[in-house]
C-alpha cells in the first residue's frame, strides 16, 4: 500500500502536535518547573541560581509571550525571535546560501549532515523561516525524548520521531516502514517539507557520509511500478551542509570515540543528549553558514548513487573555516590552498595567526588522550573536500 493511501492515524505515535492541540501543550509546558529552569539559564543565567524567584518571573515571561499562540505557526514566530537572540549571542555571523534553489510551489526533502543535535534544523529553519519559505519537519531520534518539557518543545516545533529504541528485527523493520511511509505522507500528501540527518547520529569524527540505508529507507514507500529514480524525484531531496567555525561540543565527541575506538563500554547518561543540545544552543560557533544544494532531479537508479550524490554536494557545499584549515596543518604539517569562509577569499594563515592562536588554547584545555581526536575532526572537513576535488 502507498503511503498516499495509508490513514494518517497510523502516524499517531511518531507526528508532531497538531494546531488543535498547540494550546494544551503550551500551558502544561509554562507550568512545568523544569521549562522554566531551562529557560532561566538561557535567558537569566547569572540569576538563575535564584530558583524561586526567577521561576516565578519566568513562568510569567512565558505565559506573556505565548498568550497569543493558537497554532504551530504562533509558537515558531515566537520561537524564532529566541533564535534570533542565540544566533546573536552565540555567532559571530550567520550565512546562508543557496536558497534561490528551493522551489516554491512544492516540499522538499533536506538530507543534512550532522554536527549539532539541535542548532542543525534550528538554523536551517530560521533560514527558511527569514526568507519565507514554509518550515520543515524534523525528525528526530526517540533517545531525545527523556523529559517531557523537551518532548513538548520539539513537538511543538514540527519534530516526528525516528524509532531507534526499536528492539527486534520485526519492529526494526516495521518503525522503518512506518518512518518512510510518513515522510512520503509529508511530502506528497501534506505538501510539508521535511529535515533529515544523513545519518544515524552526529559526525563526531567531522566526515560528512551519508548512509545508503537512509536512500533505502525512504525507498520502502516506493511502489513496484515507480523507478528508482522517478521516486526520487517525487521527494525532492535537497542535499543541505551545515558548518560551525567552533563546535561547542568538541571534546565530548572525541572523548566520546577515544573511548569507543578502544572498544571500551561508552555509556551515555539517561539525558546526557540534552546536555549535548544544550551545550550547543548557548555555547559559542563563530562563523555558521547554511547552505541549500540543488534539488536532485538527476536519474540515481540505486541508493548507492543517491548518497554518493547527496555527499558530492554537502562536501562541496561546506565552508571551510580558519579552524579548518590550521587543524589540517596541525595533523599533515601543511595546510592546502583551499578558500575559507563565506564569500570565500583565498587562505592566507597570517591573517588568522589570532585564530590560531585561540585554537592551539582551546586544544590544550582538552585530556591529552583525546586532544588529537579533536583537532582530526576539524581537519576533517579539509581531507573530505580535497578527497572530492
């Protein structure tokens, strides 16, 4: 059966809120002690030691801020004005580029790499948001809904949810299904568009892959008579890079794969995610730049070729940064002559001796048993550009 054809009830345990339901949500969400915590230290964080009394105000500021929220629309041009002020605090410039390619009378699906568990839909929706487009919906992985304040944030914001918790082989399969079968349903039916990571799991390692499973799996709603690549292009997928000048999470994803490349046992804390997501909200990213590739309308007759496709134009599509470039040289001795930055000029490391130095601080105050994991996942970007050149 088509997705097309598929009753929207068999989506009720993995879809974001409804506008129906907006209303209820936010007023459970403003009363709960651990939103307004949250909150607190994002806005307030050198008052939100004070709990009684900033939880009050804050309460207050939110039930101000939303009283008019009706829908999901209400929520995200409130939330927006947020992300506006993280963007402010926490960037030293935000670019984007390549939104002249997305068509306007139809949704598309964005296949992104992943570096942020958060900042990447969020900064690819503002983007989309600014310029009018219709935001998308985000999928996002079960193991991110450990607190219900956080289930209730995302949901409100158009996130659905990847079954990764899935046990046996049957219910692999069958969360697979059900996962392709919605974002078909998005697409097709609801003219919705859609965000993806390329892959299970963020680049702890900086290379942006994609994963042939994930061409596979949208492919399960795909009928016999449908091609390959005609079934691509009913999708419209848009290959979308995300790059940060800083990654706020550095040393926990190397110290995250020293330990897993050594096989030894990494067991993440029952919210250590949303200390990650957290983390990389307020923490500092320098130079971000978004950019939208080209609908991919070409005829990829397997997945292999798709993902081969969708990396051709994420690796191609990544600024490079100064960080970037002076990691390379830190790891291969000598830095290629690759331009950084967006627009971009040619590199010149005497312009960026303050970087450097700022960078080789940084890599200091990481365990030395992972520094070097470190200062691989900066280089990497440089090693996949130069692989496709």
């Amino acid at each position: 059966m088509r997705a097309s054809e598929l009753d929207p009830a068999q989506f009720e345990d993995i879809r974001p809120y409804r506008d129906d339901e907006v209303r209820q949500v936010l007023d459970r969400l403003i009363a709960d002690p651990e939103m307004s915590h949250a909150v607190a230290h994002l806005l307030l964080p050198k008052l939100a030691r004070l709990e009684g009394p900033v939880a009050w105000l804050v309460r207050q500021f939110l039930r101000f801020e939303f009283r008019k929220a009706r829908d999901v629309r209400g929520v995200q041009e409130v939330v927006e004005k947020y992300m506006d002020l993280v963007v402010r605090r926490t960037t030293s410039e935000f670019t984007i580029s390549g939104l002249h390619n997305l068509p306007r009378d139809r949704a598309c699906l964005f296949v992104s790499n992943h570096r942020d568990i958060a900042m990447d839909p969020a900064l690819s929706i503002v983007a989309m948001f600014k310029e009018g487009h219709e935001t998308a919906r985000i999928a996002i992985g079960d193991n991110l809904l450990t607190k219900q304040f956080a289930t209730d944030i995302m949901k409100l914001n158009k996130c659905f949810t990847v079954k990764r918790k899935a046990g046996t082989r049957r219910e692999k399969l069958q969360a697979a299904t059900q996962l392709s079968n919605y974002i078909y349903h998005s697409i097709v039916n609801d003219n919705e568009h859609v965000w993806i990571a390329q892959r299970s799991g963020r680049a702890k390692d900086g290379l942006d892959r994609t994963n042939p499973a994930l061409a596979a799996m949208f492919a399960m709603s795909k009928d016999k008579q449908t091609s390959f690549a005609d079934f691509w292009r009913q999708l419209h997928i848009v290959p979308l890079t995300i790059s940060y000048e800083w990654d706020p999470c550095d040393a926990q994803k190397a110290r995250e794969l020293y330990f897993t490349e050594r096989k030894e046992e990494y067991r993440k804390g029952k919210h250590e995610d949303l200390g990650s997501i957290a983390k990389g909200v307020v923490g500092q990213k320098g130079h971000v730049h978004a950019a939208f590739g080209t609908p991919i309308e070409d005829d990829f007759h397997d997945v292999t070729a798709l993902a081969e496709e969708i990396d051709r134009q994420i690796i191609g599509n990544y600024v490079l940064h100064p960080t970037n470039l002076i990691a390379y040289q830190m790891v291969y001795g000598e830095a290629p002559d690759l331009p950084v930055g967006y627009p971009a000029t040619p590199w010149n490391p005497r312009e960026h001796e303050e970087t450097r130095r700022k960078f080789e601080e940084r890599m200091e105050n990481i365990d030395e048993r992972w520094r070097d994991k470190a200062i691989q996942g900066y280089a990497n970007p440089v090693v996949s550009r130069l692989a496709y050149e």
